[in-house]
C-alpha cells in the first residue's frame, strides 16, 4: 500500500474462497519532515504517529539542535514537541532525533532523522 499517513490501520483479509474473513492492525510509523508552531491548528506540534504506546515496556525520543544540544526528551506517552526550549520559542531551523523503543517480545527499534520547524 502506497501513499499512507502515519497512523494505526486495519487490514482485513479474506480466504480464496471468500469465506473466512481475519483483521490485522498493522502500524505504519511516520515522522513528520517538518512543522510549523503557528497556531492555526495544522502541523502545530512535532510528534511521531502510528506507534502504539502499550506494544512497548520503554520508549525515549530525544530531540537536539544543530549542534547537538539535548532540547526535549520524552516518551511515546508523552509524545509532541511544539518547538519550546525551557519557554522560549527557537528559530525556524532544521532539529535532529533520536527515538529508542523496546518491544514488549524484547526485539527492539532504532530511527534518527532530522526535520524542520518553519515560522
């Protein structure tokens, strides 16, 4: 399937003989590229979709500026960023992450990226 949103989606399958019909929710993780904390209730906050908290015994997303300085550090419970550091907005500029998850059956899951906050 091409074209998806992040987000929690179910697929739905049937046999070759259409008899017999079973569900699967399948997540697909997204990471926004960019966000913009104007407001006006459109790509306000930075947050990470299509991850569900309870599948995970940790998580830690940990977000940096250019130079590498730690600006946020939250969990998948807590999961948003709206470009504040310690009350003070930062300047439109590219960020970095880090996101660490652990999977309740002990396999785990490692991203970093990068993605702009835009005035």
């Amino acid at each position: 399937f091409g074209n998806l949103t992040g987000g929690i989606y179910t697929l739905f399958v049937r046999d070759e003989l259409q008899c017999e019909e079973v569900s699967i929710t399948i997540p697909v993780i997204y990471f926004p590229k960019f966000f913009t904390p104007n407001n006006d209730g459109f790509n306000d906050v930075w947050k990470i979709k299509g991850i569900l908290a309870n599948n995970y015994i940790y998580s830690q997303i940990y977000i940096f500026d250019r130079y590498g300085k730690l600006l946020k550090a939250m969990t998948l419970n807590n999961n948003y960023w709206d470009g504040l550091y310690k009350g003070s907005r930062l300047p439109s500029s590219d960020y970095w992450f880090r996101i660490e998850l652990l999977k309740r059956d002990g396999t785990s899951l490692y991203r970093q990226g990068h993605f702009t906050l835009k005035y």
